[in-house]
C-alpha cells in the first residue's frame, strides 16, 4: 500500500529517573538495574504530564516535523495501554487539548498493549487506502509509572514515561514509500503472562476491591521468564512467515526496531534470529520499556540519527500481553 510516513515526534517527561534511584525505590543493591536490568534511566510523568497533554505535545512536534497544521488531520488514533480514564477515548482527550473539541474530527482509540502502535498502523493504513481519511495521526503516550509493582522488581526497573505522535496519508506516484506487509498473531494461552488483573468490569475499582490486600491486583504483574519462553517458541515462525509472505528475507531489511521489552529479552532474540548488531535499534538503555510507544520511539530515534533513510525497508515489531506478535514492514 502507498503509505507515506509524512512526520513525527515526540515527548519526553521532563523527570529523568536513573538506575540508582530505581534501586533505591525497590531495595535492591546500586548498579543492580544499570547492570542487570540494563536501564540507567527512564522518564517518569508527573501529575500535570498526563497521557493526553504528552500525547498533544507529540502531535505538536510532529505537525512541525511534517509541515503541516491542525487543520489537515482528519482522524485521531491514541495507540496505547495507559488510557488516561475509561471513558470516553483518550484520543477525545487528546482532541480537546489541541483545540479540537468542536472540529468533528474523528477520535477513538486502539489497545493491543505493547503493540498498539503496530495495530494502528496496519488497520489504518487500509482505510488511508481506501480513501476513507487522508491525514491521520497515531499517538502512543504511556505513563507506565502509574501502575508499575516495587514488589516485582525486575519489571519495575523496565519502565518509562513518554509519548510518539506519528502522522501517515497517502503517498504520491513519485514516492518510494510503503508498507509492504504486516502481521499479528495472539496465542490466548499465555493471557496471565502480562497483566493487570484488577480495574475492568471483573474487579472494579470500588471501596469493597480497593484494599491494602487488594492493591496488587491494579498494578502490572509479569511473569517474565515465562513469557520469554513462549516468545522464544512463536517469533521465528512468525518472523518467516512475513518475510515470506514478503518475498523478502533480512538480508532486504536495512533496520529492525524491535519493542524494547528487556535488554536480555532484545539481544537472545537478536542472536536467535541472527540479525546483524547494527541493524537492531536499541533504545532501552535510556528510554526502558514504553510499551507502545517503544517500537515507534526507536524508529523515531533511527530516522534522527540518520540510521533510516527515504527508500529503506524497515521491520518494525515486537510482542505484548496476550501474548500477541506483532510486525509490520515498511519502505520509509
């Protein structure tokens, strides 16, 4: 599909938490989460830097990145986990905040954990296609601060603040860009791998669920070890089928931005997959894992950095909570 990537940006938490402060906050030993983790620092939102004002501030950015203004956007997707309420849609939110809130401009959100942003990008590609909108712009703002577990400390050290506004249309004749293919597979068996358990229809946040005993039950629990397993297990398989269905192989891939889920997590897959070391963008040392706005947030850092060109063919992907696979690959 003649998809063009026409702008992007991004917003950074002006809080930097570094590895010694997380391991003050979990009572581990200093230098744990620098070293074994390998995050020496993340971003942490505060109470004014809710997910809708990151997630305006990004689109700001963005419009400037693409020259263009409000007024050429014709949809709003938040692609994200950290919804800022239940109801009505953080993209409506997001709306109000740039000014919005009486364009009639469509708004509604997209959640597949960490791969939001991928779930986005494929189901709306097709409706840029049909010509349904022109201009959309795909927000992935997270504010895993809020729901992060001391008492889990190896997932507590992964997170970070932070938000990627990316805006796509068409692209012309003349132009390169595309995307070439995408994918998602969901294997419901490993849905208590990743979760929050607590603050759905299920267990409700009343006076009766919320307790000292309960508290657990709204704070993301992870079973890493577990998830690393079936992960290993799935994306070889699923890797092969998209390049195939592709008619590509790797060796055709000039970058990977894989979701950055942990620094061990990253560099097993890397090796079992044998991708080239500078193929792979790693971010995670000082973004830590962003949920959805993690495999956007390094493709963002890539193209700034001069690692991404016009004409490159990139794989974009990654897993979540479900567990779900994730990859789209694209002609920026």
């Amino acid at each position: 599909m003649k998809i063009k990537v026409k702008g992007m940006g991004i917003y950074l938490p002006k809080r930097v938490v570094t590895g010694e402060e997380v391991d003050e906050i979990i009572g581990k030993k200093i230098g744990w989460t620098s070293n074994y983790v390998g995050v020496k620092e993340r971003r942490y939102a505060n109470n004014e830097e809710t997910v809708s004002i990151m997630g305006k501030n990004a689109i700001l950015d963005a419009l400037k990145d693409a020259s263009m203004s409000l007024d050429d956007l014709d949809a709003i997707c938040y692609a994200g986990a950290s919804v800022e309420q239940i109801i009505p849609s953080t993209a409506c939110l997001i709306q109000r905040h740039l000014g919005l809130g009486d364009s009639g401009i469509s708004c509604f959100d997209i959640n597949s954990t960490c791969l939001s942003f991928l779930s986005a990008l494929d189901n709306l590609s097709y409706l840029i296609e049909a010509g349904r909108y022109k201009n959309v712009v795909i927000i992935a703002s997270e504010k895993a601060s809020a729901a992060i577990n001391p008492k889990e400390p190896e997932s507590f050290a992964l997170f970070g603040d932070g938000a990627v506004a990316m805006i796509i249309g068409k692209a012309s004749e003349n132009e390169r860009a595309r995307i070439i293919n995408a994918m998602h597979r969901t294997y419901g068996d490993g849905a208590d791998l990743c979760s929050i358990l607590a603050g759905g229809s299920k267990i409700p946040p009343t006076t009766k669920s919320v307790t000292k005993e309960s508290e657990d039950q709204f704070k993301f629990h992870m079973d890493g070890k577990k998830l690393l397993k079936l992960s290993f297990q799935k994306i070889p398989k699923f890797l092969e089928d998209l390049l195939g269905k592709s008619n590509l192989t790797l060796k055709d891939i000039d970058m990977v931005c894989p979701h950055q889920a942990s620094t061990s997590a990253m560099r097993l897959i890397r090796k079992k997959l044998n991708i080239p070391e500078e193929k792979f963008m790693v971010i995670i040392e000082k973004m830590g894992n962003m949920i959805a706005a993690s495999i956007p947030m390094a493709f963002y850092i890539a193209v700034k950095e001069g690692k991404i060109k016009r004409g490159n063919k990139v794989l974009l992907m990654g897993t979540s909570a479900g567990l779900s696979i994730g990859g789209v690959i694209l002609e920026y």
